[in-house]
C-alpha cells in the first residue's frame, strides 16, 4: 500500500461508541471547534479517530474493552470515517468490532491493519501526528528511535570533509559503521596495547634471572643423566652373558617365514550355500508333491449316470403317482390325451408294465454307477500312494542333505582347529626368541627397571635439549618491542580523537533537522573522561525541562513536536487539540486542526471554521 502524506477528515459516524449510545455523525474543516463540558464526548471524538485508523485510542493501547458503551450492556462498537486525500479524492475508512472479533473496511473491500499502517504509519508514529502531548508523554525515551529512524542520513564522506587535517589522516583506510562502536573498539585496544606495554616492563628484569635458573639446572640434568647411563651400562652387560643372538634370530625369522606362509594359506570358512541351493530345490519339489491333486477319469461318466438316475426316478415317481390317481378323464402321460372309463384297465396295465421297466433300466443304471464308483475309489487309492511315497522319497534326499553338510561342516572344523594350533605355537615360539632376545638374563624386575632408566634418560635429555635453546635464544629486544607498541598507542589515541570529531560533526549535521524555535532535544551525552557518545533522552522547551512545563506549555511544546514530525516523515496529518482552553493564543499548525475546549455545563458541541484566521502556525 501506498504511503498517504496527506490526509483530512471530512466526516465521523460513531455507534454504541464509549458515551455515545446512538448513531452519531459529525463533520469537519480545516479547523473545526470541538467543546462541550466534562463527559461530554469531546475526547470520544479522539478516540474513535485514532481506533479507525489504527485500532488503538488516543493515548495508545490496547485495552479496548473501555470503548465499549456500558449502557448498551453490547460488546459492538463501530466508527467510519471519510477522509480527503491529496489528490481531493474521497475515502471512506470504516471498522467495527463484535464481541472479540475486529473487521476493517476501505472504500468497501477489507483491509488488514498491516496495510493501514503502511499508508498511514505504526501507532507511535500516527498518534505522535494527531496527538501533540503522546511523543513525550507516552513514547518519552522511546521516542528517540521514531526520531531517528526519520532523520535524513548524512554520509559519511559529507562528515570526512568537514574534519580538520590531522582528524582525516588519522581516519585514513580506517573503515566504521558507527562511531560508537568504533569507539568502543578502538578504547579496548587501547587497554590491550597498555597491558601489553606494563607486561613488557617486567619482562626484561625476568631475562637474567631465567637464564642464571636455566644453566643450573641442565649441569644437574647432566649429572642425574650420567648416573642413569651406569646402572643401564651394567644391566645391559648382564642381559647379553650366554645368549647365542644369531641362532635366535635365524630361528625368528624362520618361524616368521612360516608364520607369514600360514596366513596366505589359512583355511577358508565353511559355505554352506551350495547346499542351501539343494536344499531349496529338493523343498520345491516336496512343496510341488504336496500340491498335487487327484484328477478323476470317471467323474464325467458318474455325473452322466448320476444324471439319467435323477431322470428315471422322476419318471417313475410321476407315473406312481398318476396310477394312484386313476380315473377316467385324465391325461395319461405316456399318450399324453384323457383316458376313458373302458381303458382304465388297459391303461393301468401299461402303467404297471411301464412301472416295472422304468425300475429294470434304474436298477441297470444304479449298477453301472457303484462300478464306476468302485473304479475311482480304486483311482484314487493308487494316486495316494504314489504321492507319498514320492514325498517320502524327496524326504530322505533332505535328510541325506544334512548329514552330508554335517559332515562337510566337521571336516573344515577340524582344518581351521588345527590350523590355528599350529598358528598359536609358532607364535609362542616367537615370543618366546622375543622375550630371550630383548630380556636375555635379566628378570622381570630388572627388566622393568632397566626400560624405566632409559625413558628416564630419554625424558631428562629432552628437558635438557629444551632448556639449551632456551639459553642459547638472543634476548628479546625489548626496547625495540616497546617503540612499536607506542607507535600502535599513538596511533590509537589520535584515532580515537578523531572518531570523537567525526561524532560531533555528525551528530551536529544529524541533529540540524531537529530543530525548532522553542523544542530542544539531547539524543546523546559525551562522557567526559573518554569523549564517548552514550544514549541519552532530554527533552527542554525555551530551556526548561518538560517535567516542569505547565498544561498550556506541554501543548505548545507538542504542537511545535508535531510540526517537527510532519517535516521529518513527510506526512501531514489532522492535529486534535485536546484542553485548549488552558492555552490562550494556539499556534495554527500545518493541515487539519481540530480544536477541543472545555466549556462548562455545556453539550458537546462540532463547529466548522473554514474562514481564514490569522493565527501563527506552529514551529
């Protein structure tokens, strides 16, 4: 969102906003009276413009619950606004909240306050615009980062070219981003170069006495290291008495010939992947055999007999039934046309017959069925048996297969077994020529002893190696160390003095902007003893401390504080005056002045002045 550099109220509506129950609407000038007396409503008018815009009161904060109107007993407030822009185009700022939840609207589409305070500025800055007494009432100190986050910058090189000569060599390929750091820097090595200029005070009377210390103590190291040399020359001499050295060492290199050749030819593990294949195929085939199912040869020919069986049964149950139910006019089923009263016994007599046959061929095909039955009873019998004993035959291939892998697995068992054996004797012999060549005929003691002296002596000749160079070392120059160390504290102190120039130049360019007639601001003390810079927050109108300033002070002292901040950020926005009558003649400031009187006994009341006044404008 665009920033909005101008700005003026045209007209408010307030609803169930603090005092006011009812809709309310009032409309404005360039300069609009505002009076009424206590309770009236004259500060609603400054609340509900600051909420509109910002979300918060006049005076800041967020305790928005006060807006609501009590009598109402509703938590739902809501304020809109029309404004005028630069350009003369009219906007209309609305918002309204409901119990907790807040909603902004401009010109009819929402907008989050995010976007309200990029067109119109953060709370701080906003009520430091409209409100003359919130800068130094409410931000106080921290008003100090709104003021110079909108100072103009001054550059560096604008600084440089107003120090004096000494102060720009001194600065000369020296790069800061603050003076203040760069101070705080420059003072720490300052106290390192000191420190380091009163360690090289001493370090001179330490000289003689360390090298006077250093020489008696390598004659010491050389007696101690001469009496060490005997006892290993007789330890030594004992160790060698009756040991033939070179058939020992033939022997070891033998033994290490051969111990070297084993462990080229060591016996490779037991695998036993080949039979784990074996293994899986033989499974497969059982796993096969087990899955094999018996196909009939005879279940076609039972189901057909099975079939013509069902047949003749339903034919003879028909025609049993229909012989029990002999009369004359039914339908026989064989000629298929009623039976008359004279063939009832002719037809009775076929019936029967026909009885007769139909159980003859039922019984044939009966006979038929059990033979086939009988044959895939048989059918099946032989495929069982051929099946398990193709199972019991894959069984024993698996069985067979593990003790074949038992055997195999024993047999490289024993190779590595003996292998190792024959590992572990060539290296105790070894040891063995090891402990003869290196101990000979000393004990252990002696040979504890004897290895103790020569680190002994190994260590004291290195203590005495050190502590001759240290000797034989030329003495530090330390006139010359100190010379260069003042050459570096001179050149630190007069970076120093040159960085607390470059302060003063361009706090004093900095700060040109933040003057007035009557408004004096201190953003920074000097410290006396270093000349540093340290934040600092005064604030003095016509020289006298705003704590000791009275009413109508304050809100001139404001006034000419928000003519500053307009100038500062480029925004000018609608000034409310509230408590003006404790002032007698108020500056006219720049844009849009709303002016708010206490009048006693009196209803609030809004009055347009558009006409021109002859009043002085602010700072």
């Amino acid at each position: 969102m665009d920033k909005v550099a101008y700005f003026k109220i045209t007209r408010l509506k307030i609803s169930r906003f603090k005092s006011h129950v009812e809709e309310t609407e009032y409309h404005f000038g360039d300069l609009t009276m505002i009076s009424g007396g206590n309770h009236t409503g004259k500060t609603t008018i400054a609340d509900a413009i600051a909420w509109v815009m910002i979300g918060q009161g006049f005076f800041g904060g967020h305790l928005l619950d006060r807006f609501y109107n009590d009598k109402e007993r509703k938590k739902r407030v809501a304020v809109e606004l029309e404004y005028v822009d630069a350009s003369g185009i009219r906007h209309v700022l609305s918002r309204q909240r409901i119990n907790d939840k807040v909603d902004a609207a401009l010109d009819g589409s929402a907008i989050r306050q995010k976007d309200l305070n990029a067109m119109f500025g953060d709370a701080d800055e906003f009520l430091s615009l409209v409100n003359p007494l919130y800068f130094v009432e409410i931000l106080a100190e921290k008003g100090r980062g709104l003021l110079e986050r909108n100072l103009p910058p001054v550059s560096q090189e604008e600084v440089l070219q107003r120090l004096n000569g000494g102060s720009q060599k001194a600065l000369e390929g020296y790069s800061f981003l603050s003076p203040e750091t760069a101070l705080s820097n420059l003072r720490a090595e300052q106290r390192e170069i000191a420190d380091a200029m009163l360690a090289l005070d001493g370090q001179s009377d330490l000289l003689a006495q360390q090298n006077q210390e250093c020489q008696d103590r390598i004659q010491a190291l050389q007696m101690e290291i001469k009496a060490l040399s005997e006892q290993i020359a007789g330890l030594e001499a004992k160790q060698k008495t009756g040991i033939d050295e070179g058939a020992l060492r033939l022997e070891l290199a033998s033994l290490t010939m051969r111990y070297d050749e084993m462990l080229n030819e060591k016996p490779l593990a037991f695998d036993p992947a080949a039979y784990r294949i074996r293994e899986m195929e033989l499974r497969t085939r059982l796993s096969e055999a087990e899955r094999r199912t018996f196909e009939s040869k005879f279940a076609q020919e039972i189901a057909v007999q099975e079939k013509a069986l069902a047949s003749m049964r339903s034919r003879y149950h028909q025609m049993a039934v229909f012989l029990t139910a002999l009369k004359p006019g039914i339908i026989c089923p064989q000629c298929r046309r009623p039976v008359k009263e004279d063939e009832i016994l002719d037809c009775e007599v076929g019936l029967k017959s026909a009885l007769a046959e139909c159980k003859e061929q039922g019984g044939g095909i009966k006979l038929k069925q059990q033979e086939l039955l009988a044959l895939e009873t048989q059918s099946r019998r032989t495929f069982e048996d051929w099946k398990n004993s193709d199972m019991a035959e894959i069984q024993k291939e698996v069985e067979q297969l593990y003790r074949e892998e038992e055997k195999a697995a024993q047999k490289v068992a024993q190779e590595q077994a003996d292998y190792t054996a024959e590992l572990e004797k060539i290296s105790s012999r070894r040891q063995t020529i090891d402990v003869l060549l290196s101990c000979g005929n000393l004990t252990s003691a002696e040979e504890e002893r004897l290895s103790e002296l020569r680190k002994e002596v190994t260590a004291k000749a290195a203590v005495q190696e050190q502590l001759s160079q240290e000797s034989n070392t030329p003495n530090q120059n330390v006139a010359s160390q100190r010379d260069i160390l003042q050459s570096q504290l001179n050149d630190v102190n007069a970076r120093i003095s040159a960085v607390v120039d470059y302060a003063s130049v361009r706090n004093g360019l900095l700060f040109k902007a933040l003057h007035t007639p009557n408004v004096e601001f201190q953003l920074y003390d000097v410290v006396k003893k270093t000349g540093e810079l340290v934040p600092a927050w005064k604030f003095r109108y016509r020289g006298t401390s705003y704590q000791c300033l009275s009413r109508s002070e304050k809100i001139l002292a404001g006034l000419e504080v928000v003519e500053l901040l307009k100038r500062l950020t480029g925004r000018c926005y609608p000034v409310f005056i509230d408590d003006s009558e404790s002032v007698d003649h108020i500056p006219r400031p720049s844009g849009q002045a709303l002016i708010s009187k206490k009048v006693a006994d009196q209803p609030l009341k809004v009055q347009v002045k558009n006409t021109p006044m002859n009043l002085p404008k602010a700072g």
